[in-house]
C-alpha cells in the first residue's frame, strides 16, 4: 500500500483527496493546508488521516511515499521541488509551474533523485480522448486538419493566474497528446474585463509542421459552460462534449476531397455525408483512472503518461501564449523539445 499525502485541499485538491482516500492500493496518510477551517472539515471527511499545516511534517516523514500538490499554480514550483529533493514521488495539478526554467528544474531533480513526477493532465485518461487518439494514431480521420476547443464558464474568477494559465493546460495537454507533436508557433489574444493584468478570455491559436492547425478558447466569463473538442479531418470529424451524460462522443463520417475530371482537366471539390456514429464507450471517472495510474506508477516505478516531460511540453506553450497576449497576438516560435 502506498502512503500519500494530498498538499492543498480547495476544489480540486478535495477532488483528488477523496480519491486517494477510496483506491485499495493507498493509504490517505497526510491532508496538509494552511486553512485551519479546511482542515477542520476534513476532520469528518478523512477521519484516518492525519491533518496539518505544517508542509515540513510531511518531507520528515519517511515513511510518507507520495505527495500530491494540488495548491494555487504559484506554490508549485516550491512544493515539488522541496518534496522531490526529500525522496517523495510527486503528482502536481496542473499546470505543472508557470516557469518553463523551473519546469526543467523540477525534471531534472527528479531524474537525479531518481523520483516518479507526474502532472494533473486530467483529459490523457479520459476513455473518449484516448478513443479520439487511437483513431488519430490509425488513420481513421485521414490528414487532420484542425482541432477546436472550447472550455468556457460563467464561475470562479481566480486572482492569482489567469483564464489562460486556469483553463487552457486541459485542452492544450488533450492537443499535444492526440496529435502527438509540438506546435511550431503559438498566438494568442484576450482581455483583461474584471481585473488588471487577468485576462477573463483569452482566444489561442497553435501551428504544426504537418499543416494541422489548433484553436483553444477559453473564459470564466461567458453564459455557456461548455467543454468541447472538435476534430475535423480529410475522411472522419468527431466531437467529444464532456458534459453530455451518456453520449460524449459522436464520430461522423463526413469529408471533402479534390478530384480531377481528366475529361476536361478541372479540379472540383466532392463533399461526402455519411452517417453518424456514436459509440458506446465505458467513462469511468477519469480523475479516479489518474490517481490509479500514480500509484500504479510509485510501486512499479514506470513512467507516468503525463510525466514531467509532459508538463513542459504545456507550460511551454502556455509560456509562448503569454508572450503573445502581451504582444497583441503576435505569433511566438516554440523551438521542439524532442523525444523524451
């Protein structure tokens, strides 16, 4: 059994606390926050565990296997380096950091300590995303043009990061991980309608080599909750709506392609409608599917999906988008990382 404890018990971090608390192969052995009041409830919740707001208790522990970090995206660089540099594998939500320099610190503390470091990319196993990318991997789509997103609420305004940084790490990781490629360049606008330097919506744009292209929107600020990815290709187009019970995923087997008349040399455009598909797929509750895949990863010592190098790949382009919106969408180069 694996002793973890969960660092950081707001929205989210109460999410992956009950999950951790429930999986057979861990142990819930710390909940750690600085909120007495947070605490105090999870007095009830976790009865088991040990509460604190004392981050040290936790890096003294040997016997503490696994620390998750699920704070504001501000304290993760520190948290993890601190937990990683005491021997403890570490999960961090996303976004991993918001540094592209302390992200490759924290890789490399944990190759030199020899430490599983994992990222919050919540959507890499989700059942459907992975449908969508076997697909991709096996052609069924033929050339994939472009993929859109859309993840849009009217809900939590954060003060510390912006919607870019709070929102797009989900649909940005689904993107890199289905495409399996880097964008070459990045270009992002928003604006800043609640508070100073926070944009509220940010619209972000991604280039690949292979002509695909990617748009992300995102806002907390917008009468539709919406979570939606499209993928338009030459032979197949799919959407993916996370917010529909039952039916997430409908395939449609709708195209066009140029052909040539070699009667008379013309080109024309033939457009071919098909029929819609919707498959019947087994959605387990993907945040439950990730923490297994943790603890899976600290007893076996294998690689996690989005491991370290995953994050990176995230922050580098949330990194380049940034950059952008202060420039007012001027495209900004990501120079490729490579194979891990």
């Amino acid at each position: 059994m694996v002793e973890v404890a969960v660092v950081g018990i707001g929205g989210w971090g109460k999410n992956l606390a009950r999950n951790y608390s429930q999986l057979p192969e861990a142990n819930l052995r710390y909940v750690c926050d600085l909120d007495q009041k947070k605490l105090d409830q999870a007095t009830r919740q976790y009865p088991g565990a040990r509460l604190t707001r004392n981050f040290d208790e936790l890096l003294e522990d040997k016997d503490l296997q696994a620390i998750v970090i699920a704070t504001t995206a501000p304290g993760h660089f520190p948290l993890a380096r601190r937990a990683l540099e005491a021997g403890k594998d570490v999960y961090v939500e996303k976004p991993l950091v918001l540094d592209v320099g302390h992200a490759e610190q924290l890789i490399r503390i944990a190759e030199d300590n020899k430490r599983i470091l994992m990222v919050g990319h919540l959507l890499e196993y989700h059942p459907v995303v992975n449908r969508l990318k076997d697909m991709i991997k096996n052609g069924e789509f033929g050339q994939v043009y472009y993929i859109y997103a859309q993840r849009l609420n009217l809900g939590t305004v954060r003060g510390d990061e912006n919607a870019l940084w709070n929102f797009a790490p989900h649909d940005v990781s689904v993107i890199l991980y289905m495409l399996g490629q880097e964008p070459t360049d990045v270009s992002a606008r928003g604006q800043c309608y609640l508070q100073k330097d926070i944009e509220d919506v940010v619209f972000l744009s991604l280039n690949f080599a292979n002509k695909a292209m990617a748009h992300v929107q995102v806002s907390w600020l917008d009468p539709h909750k919406t979570r939606k990815i499209t993928i338009v290709g030459s032979r197949k187009m799919a959407v993916f709506d996370d917010l529909e019970a039952s039916e997430k995923l409908r395939i449609y087997d709708k195209g066009a392609q140029v052909s040539t008349d070699y009667d008379t040399f013309a080109e024309y455009v033939g457009l071919r409608f098909g029929d819609i598909l919707m498959p019947y797929i087994k959605v387990s509750e993907p945040l439950q599917l990730e923490c297994k895949h943790f603890i899976e990863c600290v007893k076996t010592r294998k690689r996690p999906v989005s491991d370290g190098y995953d994050g990176l790949r995230v922050v580098k382009v949330l990194d380049a988008a940034q950059r952008s919106l202060k420039a007012n969408g001027e495209p900004v180069k990501i120079a490729p990382l490579g194979d891990k």
